[in-house]
C-alpha cells in the first residue's frame, strides 16, 4: 500500500477537483471535493423506531444533543418535522403479488411533530398520533429531520426514517394473466393472500372479493385506470360478492369474466379493512390463461444449497426435485467465466451435484443446472427443459484483518498522545490512521468505510445461457 499526501494552497479554488493516478500505462482517476465549509458543534442522537405497527399509531422519539466538546446543549430551540410518504409493500415471499388498491391515493405531505426547547439534559421526548396514515393504501415512510439552533444562529440538522404500517394484516392478489387482458369464458384462478407486515401469512381472515365491470370505459380511457369514481359511476355493475377465508397458503379465486369490457377486481380484508385490487379487459383476443399460454415461471427449477456461505475446500451440495428419467447439466459460473460443468443422470424423487469450492470462485460464483426429460415424455406434466440458478457465497477467513486500536478517551488540544494497534492475524499488514474533526464529518453523514465489503462485493453474472427447447412440440 502506497500513500501519496498532496499539499493543498489553502487559497486554493472550490469545486471539484480531480486526481490522476498512471501505474504502468494504467490511468487511475478520483474525484476529491474542495469546499469551504464550517464545522458544525453540535451532535444530534434521533431515537425513533424503525418500524411503527397498527397496534400503537403514535410516532414516538427522542431528540439528543451535545455539543462535540461533551456539553448537553441545554435549553436550545428545536424542530422536528416528518415527510410522509406512501410506499409499496414488498415481500420476498410474494413477488408478484399486488398490495395496494389503484383507488387509494395517498398524497406526499410534511407534518410537524414538535417545536420547543431542549431540556437542561439537551434532551426532547417526542410522542405524536399519526391519524394522517389511517386511510393509507399501505405502507408510509417517515423521513423525519430535527433541527437544532445555537443562540447564535448556527443550526444542525439530522434524519432518520421510519416505516408506518397502518394495518395489522395486508391482503395480496396476484394477477395471473399478461397486459392486464384476458378473454372471455376463460377459466382463470387468482392466488389471494393475507400476511402481517413481516410478510407471514395469517389463516382464518375473511376477505371480501367484489368483481366489477363497466361497459363504458374504452381503450382511450386506459391511462385513467385509477379514476376514484370507478365503482360507483351509473355505468359500472357489480358482477359479484363472495366471502372466503385466508389460509397458510395462498387461496385461489376462481375467475370466468362472461362479459366484454373494463373490469375491476377489489378485495378486502374484513378485519384489518385493507383493501387491494387490480383492473383487466375482457375481449375475445385476451390473453390466455398462464396454465395454457405457458407461464413464464413454468420452467424454472427450484435449487437447494445445503449451506448458505462456504470457504475454499469446502463441498458444495445442490440439490433439485426431479423425475426418474432424463439428464441435468451444471454449469459453474462466474462473471463471464465458466468454470466447471458436468452431466449426470436424473435420479427420482432428488438429483444432487457436489463440486469443490477454490479460491478462483472468490467472493462468490452461479450454480446453472438445466434438467433435460425425453422428447414425448408423458409420467408428468412438467416442461421437457428446466432450468435453476443460484449464486454461492464463498468467504475466505484469512481475508478478514483483526484490528484493535487503544487510545486515549479523551485528548487535549497541542497535547502528545500514543495509540496503540494490534492485530491477531500472523501476516504482515499495513495501515492508515485518520484523525478528523467530528463537526466535518456530521456535515455529510460520513460514515466509516468497510474495505473488505468493498473489495470483495457480489459479482455479476454475465454468462448468458440460451437454447430452443421451449420451441420443441412434446
């Protein structure tokens, strides 16, 4: 590790400035910022909860604030305001599923949660009621921001965010036809579910599910399918009303539209009073259903890692559901290399491939296993070709540098100090210690770097794997 220090005319312009680097005819470049700037002297701590629930809607904080030198800034002026703002509900279990109701709009807004004086501790308790959130359509992020004025006129600012669930339970529907366009008479079924705002399922809600139709709306009036007026104008009719109970695993709705036009799926959760939904057009030239036109997903095997990280020597086990007859390619890759493949014969029930991790599959590597039945197959209905991939994280301990640093609590202004710095890894290392004004780095939020996330982040992958099975007739 080399280190260049590059004097700096303390008259010199501000702006962007730019840092040129050439090792061997290599050209190195970094952008260093050059600012006036004055150091703020005050450190403000915000205590708000990450998430708040449905079962407690009050905003519920603290505001902390010291001056750098250790001081509570006793009795200083203070704001704190919050920037609501309607976001969607995503869940890793659920892709695909819509959250939300095109209907309930919910306007970006600024509230105010508190104006007074810091106590003679620098310290203000915070508590709000959020009715504003009630009729949200789902989730509200809070970026909420304090500040806090010297008597001089200096002030410091500080953010944080919460995420606001006004619901206890969100109800889920999952659109199983393309472009929104479905055909008439045709059979489809919708997955609705109802899960906490963790994104766990919750059995035994019962939902309401109410199908409208309006004959009116024509393809000119497509970009207006958030019209509030929707359900209750004189030409839109209720098709049908059902009830049905939510379950562990998602319920189906079993969808035949009889009649052409615009149409609107709503669903309710009775409890929560959560409400989701989702627009489609029925015609004659619709799409199919997936389970017919061939569902994008259809071909796509489910891989299993028998560990979630592995280091270099280490046996990785992929494991996949297969039938009794056919063959299953691996391929592993990283980035655009590809780096091991093999056959093996299906073996029913399970098929298993094992490969032994090395140091060139660093920070991490894709498995890609294609499984292949023969042509006319006929023991199942699944896709002659499927196909998985996976990526497999890989960490090399020695890589990870156990550093300590002993210093003094505290130092004094033209005073000597002595640090100390040890590490337990038996290897040669080197180092930087930095020094800097608590006050600079407040101004932007600075937080410390990690070299080593840096370094060794996930890869890409940019192998591309093609073939014309899905054109083959069974």
């Amino acid at each position: 590790m080399f280190n260049f220090s590059l004097p700096l005319d303390p008259n010199a312009e501000t702006g962007e400035w730019q840092a040129q680097l050439v090792i061997g005819g290599k050209k190195f470049v970094k952008t260093l910022k050059v600012e006036a700037v004055k150091p703020v002297r005050l450190k403000t701590e915000l205590t708000f909860p990450e998430k708040i629930f449905a079962s407690d809607l009050n905003i519920t904080g603290q505001v902390k604030t010291r001056f750098l030198f250790g001081q509570p800034a006793a009795n200083l002026n203070y704001k704190v305001d919050a920037h609501l703002q309607s976001i969607p509900l995503k869940l890793k279990d659920w892709i695909g599923f819509t959250f939300q109701s095109p209907f309930n709009k919910f306007a970006p807004r600024d509230i105010s949660l508190k104006t007074g004086r810091l106590d003679s501790n620098g310290i203000a308790s915070i508590k709000r009621q959020l009715t504003e959130v009630t009729k949200a359509p789902g989730p509200v992020l809070a970026r909420i921001k304090s500040r806090v004025n010297e008597e001089g006129g200096d002030f410091q600012e500080q953010t944080t965010f919460s995420t606001i669930y006004p619901y206890p339970h969100f109800v889920g529907v999952k659109g199983t036809f393309r472009y929104n366009r479905i055909r008439v008479n045709e059979a489809y079924k919708l997955p609705v579910v109802v899960v906490d705002p963790e994104g766990n399922a919750v059995p035994n809600q019962r939902i309401r599910v109410r199908l409208y139709l309006n004959k009116q709306w024509w393809w000119w009036h497509y970009d207006n399918r958030d019209r509030k007026d929707f359900t209750s104008s004189n030409t839109t009719y209720l098709v049908s009303e059902s009830v049905q109970t939510s379950g562990n695993e998602p319920v189906e709705y079993a969808l035949k539209p009889e009649d052409y036009g615009q149409h609107f799926l709503e669903i309710t959760d009775l409890k929560s009073g959560h409400t989701t939904g989702l627009f489609f057009y029925v015609s004659d030239w619709g799409a199919r259903p997936d389970q017919e036109a061939g569902d994008p997903t259809a071909n796509q095997l489910e891989l299993e890692l028998d560990r979630e990280k592995y280091e270099p020597g280490d046996l990785v086990t992929v494991t996949f559901e297969s039938p009794a007859e056919g063959m299953a390619w691996l391929s592993v890759e990283q980035n655009t290399k590809v780096l091991l493949t093999e056959w093996k014969p299906l073996q029913g029930g399970h098929t298993a491939f094992t490969f032994e991790v090395t140091p060139e599959m660093l920070p991490n590597c894709y498995v890609s296993i294609s499984m292949i039945q023969p042509h006319g197959h006929s023991e199942n209905d699944l896709p002659i070709r499927m196909i998985g991939i996976k990526p497999v994280f890989i960490e090399e301990p020695e890589s990870h540098l156990d550093l300590r640093l002993d210093s003094p609590d505290k130092l004094a202004p033209g005073e000597d100090f002595t640090m100390r710095l040890t590490s337990h890894a038996d290897q040669p290392a080197s180092y930087t210690v930095a020094i800097v004004d608590e006050g600079l780095l407040s101004l932007t939020g600075f937080e410390t770097p990690q070299p080593w996330q840096h370094y060794f982040k996930r890869l890409l992958l940019a192998v591309k794997t093609t073939d014309n099975l899905d054109e083959v007739l069974g």
